[in-house]
C-alpha cells in the first residue's frame, strides 16, 4: 500500500469532489495508540481496492487540515481516526480501537 502525503487544503478539495471513495486516516505521531492503530490498519490495507486513494494526515503538524476535515465532514476530531469519504460525504468514520481496513473495505463493496 502506498499512503498519499495529506499536506494542503488544496487535497482537501479534491477529496471532497471526487466521484468515487477516498480514505483519510488521521495519525498522532506522538501517541503509542495511534502508532498501533496505524500498523493493524496497514497489516489489514491489501483488502481495500487499490483504487481508492489513501491519505495519511500528520495531524501534529497539520492540526489546520485536521481541523477542517472535522468541520466538512461534521465528524468529533479524534486521534487516531480514519475516514472513509464518497463524493464529498463521510461514509464511515472510526476511531482508536475501532480502526478497521477490513470494515473500510466492506463498506466499499457495499
């Protein structure tokens, strides 16, 4: 799997209107939970399309972006969080323990 850099409001963007999925997953690199939540999900990565874009956010450094992505979305900031997002709606949000490739990709074959 290969993460896209989550760095600009620009990428924001073009989450928001692009027809089909894309996921979001928001890290802490400062927190040993995210740290673990991150490695299950990359372990589990291979059953999500490998259309679907995957971008990683550093929220520590990007703590802007993170916050933007809570109020277009209208979901609570969390850490770790991921979000899986389809023409400009989320569709799925989970977070911490809850983190799950698989769940992810079951709701894409939905």
């Amino acid at each position: 799997m290969d993460w896209i850099a989550f760095s600009s409001k620009d990428q924001l963007e073009e989450i928001k209107n692009r027809d089909g999925y894309s996921v979001i997953f928001k890290h802490s690199t400062r927190c040993p939970i995210s740290s673990m939540a991150k490695r299950r999900f990359e372990m589990d990565a291979d059953s999500i399309p490998s259309d679907i874009p995957l971008y990683f956010l550093d929220l520590i450094q990007y703590r802007d972006i993170s916050n933007q992505i809570a109020e277009d979305f209208k979901v609570v900031h969390q850490s770790p969080q991921v979000l899986l997002i389809k023409k400009g709606d989320c569709v799925l949000e989970a977070s911490h323990g809850d983190i799950s490739a698989e769940e992810v990709a079951g709701e894409i074959k939905e």
